[in-house]
C-alpha cells in the first residue's frame, strides 16, 4: 500500500497564494512539508498535482490510501469529488465520505444538522438570486455578517461582510448574489471564536478545543476570522475552557453520527458563556501553522507525531 497524495498546484508558477480568483491551491511548499513529516513512519508516497493527474493514473492505485486537497472548484458538490471517485474504485482515502463533503461545505445546512443535537446556532437564511428581495432582511438582530453559503477558507469573507444595518445588508447581498451561488445571512455572534479539533481512531477520541486570538490592530474592527486574517495573517491560538459537559456531549454525539473515525473541525463562537456552532470543516487544514496542527501541538504533539497518530493504519500496512 502506497500513500497517495492529491495536491492542487496553481498551474500558474508566478503565483503562490493560498488562494487565487476565489479558487483555493496548495502552497507548493506542502510536498516538502508531508515528505519530512511522513519520512520517519511512511516511505512510499506518491504525489499527484492533482486531481486530474490521479485520475489518469487511478489503475496503479486501487490498494493504496489516498489523502486528497484538491477541492474543486465552483461547485455545490466540489468537495465530494475525490472521496466519490475512490469510493467508485473501492479505493481506501482519509477525508471524510461524500455526504459528509456536501453537507458540510453547504454551511446552512450544517446549522440544521447541528441542531439535531440540541446544538445552538446563529439565526441565519439562505438566499439565491432569483428568489432574494429585502423584506427578507427585516427578522434579523444587527449586526450580520453575510458569506457564500458553498465556499471555504474564509473566500468572499471580509471585514466589510459584517454590516449594521438593513441597507448595508440589502447592497452587500446583491453584490455577492453576482459572484456565489447561494449567500448565507447569518447572525453575527459577538464574542470568542473557538475551533474544536476532533479525530477519533480505535476509541482513541481527541477532542481539543482552543480560542483563535486576533491581532490587535485598528483596521480590523470586528474580530472575526476574515479573509484578511486567515490569509494573511498567522492565526494564534491558546487552550480554552468555554465549552461545558452539556456541550461536549452534544458535539460527541454530532461527531459520531457524522464522521466518526474521521478529522473534522467545528468552528464556533461563545456568547454569555453559550456555544454557537458556525460551521463544521471536513477537510481542515495540516500545514504546520494551521489551526489543527497548532491544536495537536499545544498539546504535546509533534508535527511529525501528529500525522503518525492520524495515518497510524496506513503505516502498518505501508
């Protein structure tokens, strides 16, 4: 068994953002980082620059594991598009199943699932281009902060997406009606933002949560996770206590019905000491200085040890 990993390079050599046209690419870098993290427990890894080039090779891979970070593009479904094709293959892969993929990448619908569990959210709706009109704006508490309900990594969220008023709201969604299908409103929760990392193998459950510290600067007036922030800016992290017995089981028993054996990643927010749910994240970041691997290594973990304890059943059989 080999390890197969999926990257999504910019083809575009002269760029080397996270993000480019509202498209997400891996940083080129990441090959380096997972060899040397691997090197010490799985020597044979095979890398694809992405989807496209697995797929051409998929016959030399029907017994190995595929970890992928090709995500798609411009898609409701982008997500499921790997977990999908191994499945069709019977191939072995680490990112959560297909359902799984398009659930959480649609964020309002993860909300819902959510409060099966007993679990609050923010108020929210989602709108579409040819069904919008204003008066839906008029049931919502202000401030509200209004995103693409199909995107990750922060794409189309900015400091301006946070708006106090109706008008500011009524603009902002016409404005991103243009460029996303699917505009999510959504009750901006003012308080600490937390992120629980969560990874269960053979009854062996981590379940860490820690608090995103934002920097202190004037041009950042609401301390929220924006683009500006996430993409370029080092996030800090600390361990944090908000969650109480009553919030860890209800999240115990999300994780279990939706993902188990599985990496997610639910971000949240604490208001008069309440946990609200925002989203969940089926394919969270591994680069070192991502929220996940920062959680890992607050507390006691490696970089190296980390991966080991992720991708212990495939250095058994590698």
């Amino acid at each position: 068994m080999k390890l197969v990993v999926i990257l999504n390079v910019n083809p575009d050599e002269n760029v080397n953002t996270k993000i480019s046209n509202n498209r997400e690419y891996t940083h080129r870098e990441l090959k380096t980082i997972l060899l040397e993290g691997f090197s010490g427990f799985i020597e044979n890894i095979v890398f694809y620059d992405n989807f496209e080039q697995f797929k051409k090779n998929v016959h030399n891979h029907l017994d190995d594991f595929v970890l992928n970070f090709d995500f798609g593009y411009n898609s409701r479904t982008r997500n499921m598009n790997v977990p999908a094709f191994c499945e069709n293959y019977n191939i072995k892969y680490f990112n959560p199943n297909p359902y799984v993929q398009v659930l959480c990448q649609d964020k309002f619908m993860t909300k819902k699932f959510a409060e099966n569990f007993e679990i609050k959210t923010p108020q929210s709706l989602l709108v579409f281009l040819n069904s919008y009109n204003k008066d839906l704006l008029k049931d919502f508490n202000y401030p509200v902060i209004i995103k693409p309900n199909y995107e990750s990594e922060s794409i189309g969220i900015t400091q301006n997406s946070i708006v106090s008023n109706m008008e500011q709201a009524d603009y902002l969604v016409k404005q991103m009606l243009k460029d996303f299908d699917g505009i999510l409103i959504e009750e901006y929760i003012e308080g600490s933002e937390i992120a629980i990392t969560i990874y269960d193998n053979r009854n062996d459950l981590f379940l860490e949560e820690v608090e995103l510290l934002f920097p202190d600067k004037e041009n950042f007036t609401y301390k929220a996770y924006t683009s500006e922030i996430k993409q370029h800016i080092a996030i800090e992290i600390k361990k944090s206590c908000y969650l109480t017995e009553y919030d860890i089981r209800h999240i115990k028993q999300l994780y279990y019905n939706l993902s188990p054996n599985k990496l997610i990643r639910i971000d949240g927010r604490i208001k008069n000491s309440v946990f609200y749910l925002i989203e969940i994240n089926a394919n969270p970041g591994l680069y070192p200085k991502s929220v996940v691997p920062k959680t890992f290594k607050i507390n006691g973990y490696t970089y190296e040890e980390m991966l080991k304890k992720l991708f212990m059943d495939v250095s058994k059989n590698v």
